[in-house]
C-alpha cells in the first residue's frame, strides 16, 4: 500500500513538474511515434537473419525516414542481412517478451528498450525479472542476443530538474540489471549510459529529435557507431557483407 502510495506521489510529482514546453514536446513524441514505421528489409539472397525487437527506439522514432533508423542504417552496412523488426511504440520489457513468440530461428536478436521502463516508474526489481526473462526467450531465437538498452534517460531535453535527477538513477539501475544480466546469459550489453559531463545527447541537441526524447538521425548514428564497436558487428555479420560468389 505504501510502495502504491509513493508511485502515485511520484505521477502527481511529474505532472506538476511538466512546463508549456515540455507539453508541447509530449505532442511532438505523439506525432513522431504516429508517423514511425519499423525498418524492415529482406534482401533476394540473405546471408544471416536479424530480429529486432523493443520500443521506439528499435521502431526509429525520431528518424527522418525508416532507413534513418538504426535497424535501416544495419541494413546499409550489411546488404545481405535479412532485418525482421518486431519493436512497437510504447513497449517496455514486459512488452518485449510478446515479440518473441514463435518458432522462427535467426543469427542475431537485437533488444532496444528500457525508456518506458524507466519513465513510467516501473518497479525496477520487475524489469530486473523482465530482462531475465526477454534474454531466455531471445537465446531461444538466436545463438547471438544483444542487449541495448536506451542510453541516460534523465540527460534528454524532454525532462528537467528534478526530474532529470530521478531518471537518471533509475536509467543507471536499469543499465545494472542489463549488464549483469548479459554477464550471466552469455548476451551482448552495449552500455548507452553516460553520465551527464560525459553524454553527446546533453553536450550536442542536434542529436535529439525535436520531441527532446528520441535520437535524431545524427543521433541513431551515434547509436550504431556504438553497436558496431561494443557488439564487434563488423567481425560477427562479416557474412552479411561479402558479396554473392
């Protein structure tokens, strides 16, 4: 009862703390989400399969176009990778384990998600058991899981003090229950947490789509910068990139 009472403190909390602008970006994120669509791509002779799966984030909200997402610029870098995209607006992990169901098999599972987790106060020993569980079911799928949680929620223009303060001890548990979870499974963590003197998303806006809560292109770029390095995709989906023989 108390642990309810705190969250609704912590909801009223948020909504008084909300300024003009701030209900302004909440439009904007509606409309882009209205407007996202998620890259899909099935090239004539694929070489590995990749299923993505999560939030806006994998969808591409806050992209220019599909193939500004960071499931369309994968495609780009590997011609012959075959990209399902799963991901839904909205989804939190809870949501995720849903766009793991069936018998389909694949080279790699990528999971992008966590924000909604973070915002919408979800009980964190929750999404602790939620990540567990969305980990198990993507190894089921493919011999390769990587987990790529939403970077420094507390760092994007959308939120302001104190809010910042609260999203980012509660992105900073989020990114410790997906690291030691990925220690434990055998998957792929790429760590998007940065504190704030350290984050490009709160040193460079153009990063930010104009809701102040999605990437922007130049953002899902960075984004992929950092899969590339920390998942060491350039040696894993090598396949993908050579040509036919």
């Amino acid at each position: 009862m108390m642990k309810t009472s705190l969250l609704l403190a912590a909801a009223a909390l948020i909504l008084v703390s909300i300024p003009g602008c701030a209900v302004w970006r909440i439009s904007q994120s509606a409309e882009l989400a209205r407007r996202s669509q998620a890259f899909q791509i099935t090239p004539s002779e694929p070489a590995l399969r990749l299923l993505v799966v999560g939030d806006s984030t994998a969808v591409g909200t806050g992209a220019s176009s599909p193939a500004a997402s960071l499931a369309g610029l994968l495609a780009a870098r590997f011609p012959r990778l075959l990209i399902e995209n799963r991901a839904q607006d909205g989804a939190s992990f809870a949501d995720v384990t849903t766009q793991l169901t069936g018998d389909s098999q694949f080279d790699m599972v990528l999971v992008q998600a966590g924000g909604n987790d973070v915002i919408r106060l979800r009980d964190m020993d929750a999404v602790a058991r939620d990540i567990e569980r969305v980990t198990t079911l993507a190894r089921q799928r493919a011999p390769l899981v990587v987990l790529m949680p939403a970077g420094n929620v507390g760092n994007a223009p959308f939120f302001f003090p104190p809010l910042t303060w609260w999203m980012t001890q509660r992105s900073r548990q989020l990114h410790s229950h997906a690291r030691s979870t990925a220690a434990r499974s055998g998957a792929v963590y790429v760590n998007l947490f940065e504190e704030r003197e350290n984050d490009p998303f709160a040193q460079r806006r153009d990063l930010n789509s104009k809701d102040g809560l999605h990437p922007s292109d130049a953002g899902y770029r960075v984004w992929l910068d950092q899969l590339m390095q920390q998942a060491d995709l350039p040696q894993r989906l090598a396949a993908a990139v050579r040509p036919v023989s």
